[in-house]
C-alpha cells in the first residue's frame, strides 16, 4: 500500500537541497543588496532630504536580517510538502519572482542612485509579495503568515521612498 510519502514523485525536497534552495537564493539576494547599499549610505544616500520617520541607519541591517530568515523559513516550508502538491510550483516561482524584485530594488534605489527606479521596483515588489502570500496560504498558512513582516516592512520602505523622492525631486 502507498501512502503520501512512498508514491513516486510525492516527495518534498530533500532535506540538503530544500536547505540550500531556502537559503542561498536569499542570502545571496542580501548579500548582493547589501554590497550595492552599503558603499551609498555615507555618500549619496547621506545627502538625501529624509522625512521625519526615517529610521536610524543601523535598523535596516536588523530589519533585513529577521525578515530574510523568515522568508527562507517560509519557502523551506514550502519545500517541505509533496512536489506533486497543487499550487506547490507556482508558490515557488512566486517566491523567486518577489526575491528578484527585491534584489533589483537595491540596484534600482541605490546601485543607480535612481529614486523613481527604486520607486516603481518596490511597488512591484509589493504585488510580487502578495502574490507570494497568497500562493503560500492554501499550502501552508504559517508560510505565508512569515512574509507578513516582510510585506509590513516593504510597506513602509515603499512609504519612505516615495517621501524621499518629493523630497529630493
């Protein structure tokens, strides 16, 4: 008798490669941000008018840090069901799609020093990050519950880019 897990095809990722799929991608996406950013803060970005809600310079590298552990805590959940599951796939993809938006912004806002790029990027990646919840919800809703402090953070970075940008403009 098959169950679930012994039909052909029914098996999650193995557990190495669900690891290396979960985390790499995202630890190269902040390892490249962060190489793109860091060089701006103390030249371009530091001359930038910044509205009054701004956080200190040293909260972004905190921020981002929890926020790229719950994304690949929610996609090695992903990588954890059955790869035969309905929706599994597109969950994926959607999740890779919101992980290149977010890797783009920073090119975008401070590889190009381009606060519109990084204005129309990030609105983007807000689409691309509720297209990912929700594709994550069917599947598993704790998955998906894990990139809501990530959406709330965009939110209010998207908030901030647009202020700096009428500030600037």
């Amino acid at each position: 008798m098959q169950t679930e897990q012994t039909m052909p095809g029914s098996h999650a990722t193995p557990p190495f490669r669900r690891f290396l799929v979960a985390v790499l991608p995202v630890v190269a996406v902040a390892v490249a941000g962060s190489l793109v950013t860091e060089p701006s803060i103390p030249t371009w970005y530091a001359g930038l008018e910044k509205p009054d809600f701004t956080p200190p310079n040293w909260a972004f590298p905190v921020a981002w840090t929890l926020l790229y552990a719950l994304m690949a805590v929610a996609l090695w959940r992903i990588l954890s069901l059955p790869a035969h599951r309905p929706g599994r796939s597109g969950a994926i993809m959607a999740f890779f799609v919101q992980l290149a938006l977010n890797c783009l912004w920073s090119f975008a806002f401070f590889g190009a020093h381009s606060l519109v790029a990084g204005l129309i990027v990030i609105l983007a990646l807000i689409v691309a990050i509720l297209a990912t919840i929700r594709a994550f919800w069917p599947l598993d809703r704790l998955a998906a519950l894990l990139l809501v402090p990530y959406l709330a953070w965009v939110l209010f970075a998207t908030a901030l880019n647009g202020a700096i940008w009428q500030l600037n403009g």
